[in-house]
C-alpha cells in the first residue's frame, strides 16, 4: 500500500511539474509573440510605413499616445509648434499623422478638401447623434448645417442685438463695482478667464435657448464652466485614441471628466425639457433652439439632434469666444501703444452710450477688429490641428501626394506663427492687418489673411463666426468706452503670461498662455476697472 501511495503522489508530483512548466512554457511563448509583433510594428511604423520618409518625433512615429499624452499636459499646439520648428513645415506626428505649417496646406485641406472628410477622432466628441461639428458624412453633414444656418443670417443676427447688449450691461455693472477700501477709484481685481466666460455663456444660452444663466451677476451655474473644461480634457486625450471611447480604461482614466460631463448634460437636458413644455406661438422668445424646432417636422431635424447641435453651440460658442476676449484683454493691458490707440478711436467714434447699439459703427472701427483678428492670431481658442482623413485615391497636399486613410492637418498655432507670413510673430501688431492707404503692405497683408484660421475655413468653418465677432466688437469697445482698465499690480498681474524660466514655448514673458484640451484653457489676465 505504501508504495503504491508513494508511486501515486509521485506521479501527481510529476504531472503537476509538467503542467506548471507547459504553463510557463506557453506564458513564455505568448510574451514572446507579444514582443516580438510589438517589435514588427515599431519597425514596420518606423522604416516601411508609407510615411517613414517624413521626419518627426520618435515616439510620435510609434504610437499615438505621443499626441494623448501632450493633449493631457495641455502643450499639444506647442509641441506640435517645437517639431516644426525643428522638423519642418512637414511632420509625421503619429504612426499615420501628419501635421503642416503652410498657408497652402489650408487651402488643400481645408478650403477645397475635395478628397477629405473629418477625422475618426470626432467620433469621441459625439452623444447619441452627430451634430455639425462631428458629422463625417458630407452630404449629411451639408443638410445639418444648411438647417443651422437659419438661426445665424444677418436677420437673426439683428434679432440677437439686443440680448447681446442687454448682457453687456450687466457686465458693465458688475465690473465697475468697487469692492476695495484702500482704492476709490480701482475696483477689485478681476481673473478675466473667468469673467468672459461668464459673459460669453450668458450671451449664448440666451441666444441658443433663449434662457437665462446669469453667470455675471450670481454664482449658481458658474461650475458649468469647470465641468466644460474638465469634459474637454478627457477629449482631447481621446481624439487620437478614440477607439477607446466607452472602454473601461476610458472610465479609469477620466472619472472626473466624466462626472462633468454629466454635469453638464444633466444642465441641458434641462434646459430642453422646459423650453418644450413652455413653447408657444405666443409666449416662445426667438432662439437658435426655436427655429431648430420649427424646422424639426418639416425638414427631419429630430429632438436628438436638435440636442445635439444646441449642446454644441454653448460649448463652441461661448469657450472659444471667452478665449479670444480674455487674449485680447491680456495683450491690450500689456501694450500701452496699442491700448491708447484702439481706447481713443472708440472714445472719439462713440460720443454717447446708445451709439454702442449702432452696428454699422461698430463695424467701421476697423482698428478694434484688426485687434481682435491680432488676439485671434496670436491665441487661437482652438491652437492644434483639426485633423481630416484622406478619401479613397489620395490627395495632394501642399506638393505631397498622401494616401488614403491618413489624418492630415494645418497646426493653427504654428502657421499662426510662422515667420514666413507673419513678420515679428510673436509680437501683439494689429496693424499688420490693416492694408496702408499706399498701397505698400498689401502683400503682407495678403500674406497674412492666407495663413490665419481662427474659425478655420471652407465648409466646415465655425458657423457662428458673424456672432462671435459681433460679440467680441460689442464687449471689447463697451469696456473701451466706459472703462479704463490696467494689469493688476503684483504676483498675480504675471498670472497667464509666459515666464523666461518655463519650458520651450512657455518662456516668452508678454505671451498669453493658452492649455490646448481641445479648446484652450486659460488663466487670467488678472486686471483692475476704472469708471471713465
């Protein structure tokens, strides 16, 4: 018995051996197989693939998370900005990505993109339907944004006038309020990244919803701002990995961000529910939202996508629009020239309050609007590379012939940048704009107008484009004419500005700084109103 005991559990012994070394045996081979085809690949990216002849990051040619990794840290347009000025014009910027700095590099993929359609990476920015900004297919995408165009004519632009105005006030007052006792004549100083977020939100749920957030003068809905910025962080990462959308290692990675965007969402449906249960003929203020809805049976535009497409207007409306109000605040402070010009222009055009309401006057400043489109330039609200997918056949870009399936685009940050049409471009020149009644700068001017994209072009520019300028001239010269104001005095007047000790392309210390998340997130500038 006892050595048939002993010939049993050795031959347990033996079977257990066996399988414990067959396991590591194959666990052996399968990490073998996993290296060895990550192996391939990396070799495959870097010598074989169709875009191993265009120079660029090593990390970027290998994989994507290159790009998700900067979008995270908030320098993605900076980077983007460094390997151009160490590649070239031209860079591979991913595994099947590549990124231009030339004017006609805009012009190909943007302006004709006869042969492009939006990148997979919008897929990561869609809720339930796509709306006009995350809509790949073209003629759908034309239906949707034909619909839109509605609610942003120059009739329904002038229906808007008055919300616009009526909010200004409103930030008027809360600005020009003095809270501190050591200073009559200063107020209190004021973070203007969060200021012109409340005032740009304010304008469009009014104009979109026809609804009250009154950011300016309460504190209830000022989180929405916060969870917008939150929700586009985990954006941005996911735009070059937008097959992990949905992924448990999305919902690991981002929990915050998704909590905010439920924030958010929770907001609107909101806002939804109460205009459909208050709508009217008689009572219905007009809005964005309004025509929506009245197109919504005629013309098949369903309640998912009008959610969809008023969700994306506050968004795009509103941060975007903040972004380049609080540049231009930043620069004007900090350029005294440029500050005394544009002030005495509005001062002198505009003698009394209800000439502000005059938009045929407004228009005619056109050194405000060389300020704003310098503001644009200088810290575009949207600063990487809205990225396009190469069609079926190809495409020729810029000189290149690129094959199908990869993702091209124009850094707006980078061109904006770029010497070649901007002489001095990191210095605050509005007159750059401006054509000489000689006739002398007309090419620079030219030269100029080809690489600028703040709304980007052709197509798939921003729809709202005519409402953001009449924004951005109404609020600047209202502040112009009631106001001086000045970079607050201290540590906290350096707050949004670059600093000589930063990393490359933070260090310039008059530059606005801006955190690409998709859109730009922004701190300051920190400045201080005076009644005139």
């Amino acid at each position: 018995m006892l050595e048939r005991s002993t010939a049993s559990n050795s031959t347990k012994s033996l079977t257990m051996a066996a399988t414990s070394t067959s396991f590591v045996f194959i666990l052996s081979l399968a990490i073998a197989f996993s290296f060895l085809t990550v192996l391939g690949i990396c070799a495959y990216r870097l010598w074989f693939h169709p875009l191993s002849k265009y120079p660029g990051p090593f990390w970027g040619s290998i994989t994507n998370l290159h790009a998700a990794y900067h979008s995270w840290k908030g320098d993605l347009h900076l980077d983007m900005w460094r390997c151009h000025e160490k590649y070239g014009d031209h860079v591979r910027y991913g595994p099947n990505r590549l990124i231009f700095n030339t004017a006609e590099s805009i012009k190909d993929i943007y302006s004709s993109g006869k042969n492009v359609q939006k990148c997979k990476g919008y897929l990561t920015m869609m809720h339930r339907v796509p709306n006009t900004i995350t809509q790949r297919n073209k003629a759908l995408h034309a239906k949707q944004r034909r619909l839109l165009s509605h609610g942003f004519s120059d009739a329904a632009l002038r229906s808007y006038e008055e919300t616009i105005d009526r909010h200004i006030q409103r930030l008027s007052e809360q600005l020009g309020s003095s809270c501190c006792e050591s200073d009559e004549s200063w107020s209190c100083v004021r973070d203007m990244s969060r200021w012109t977020g409340y005032i740009t939100f304010d304008i469009m749920l009014d104009i979109i919803y026809g609804r009250r957030s009154e950011m300016v003068t309460k504190e209830d809905n000022r989180y929405l701002l916060e969870a917008i910025e939150k929700s586009n962080i985990r954006v941005g990462v996911l735009m070059p990995l937008w097959y992990l959308k949905g992924s448990s290692i999305e919902r690991y990675l981002f929990p915050s961000s998704i909590v905010a965007r439920y924030k958010f969402l929770t907001f609107v449906k909101a806002l939804l529910k109460t205009n459909d249960d208050e709508r009217s003929e008689s009572s219905a203020r007009k809005s964005v939202y309004s025509i929506m809805k009245g197109s919504e049976d005629k013309e098949g535009l369903g309640p998912n996508e009008i959610a969809a497409e008023s969700t994306n207007l506050i968004v795009a409306g509103s941060d975007t629009t903040s972004t380049v109000l609080a540049a231009a605040l930043f620069y004007l402070s900090r350029t005294p020239t440029v500050y005394a010009k544009v002030a005495a222009k509005i001062r002198s055009c505009f003698h009394r309050p209800i000439d502000l309401q005059n938009r045929s006057l407004l228009h005619s400043c056109l050194y405000l609007r060389a300020c704003i489109e310098e503001s644009m330039r200088m810290a575009p609200p949207i600063a990487s590379a809205l990225f396009r997918e190469v069609e079926p056949s190809g495409a020729m870009i810029d000189g290149h012939f690129i094959p199908a399936g990869v993702d091209i685009g124009t850094c707006i940050y980078s061109v904006h940048h770029n010497s070649q049409y901007f002489t001095d471009p990191f210095q605050f020149m509005p007159e750059r704009w401006l054509p000489l009644k000689d006739g002398s700068n007309k090419e620079e001017v030219q030269s100029a107008h080809s690489a600028f994209m703040p709304f980007s072009v052709g197509s798939r520019s921003c729809i709202g484009k005519a409402l953001a300028m009449m924004e951005l001239q109404s609020i600047l010269a209202n502040l112009l004419f009631f106001f001086d104001f000045r970079v607050a005095e201290g540590d906290v007047g350096a707050i949004g500005e670059g600093s000589k000790d930063a990393e490359w392309g933070r260090h310039r210390e008059g530059e606005y700084q801006l955190y690409d998340h998709l859109t730009a997130m922004k701190y300051g500038p920190f400045l201080q109103f005076r009644k005139r």
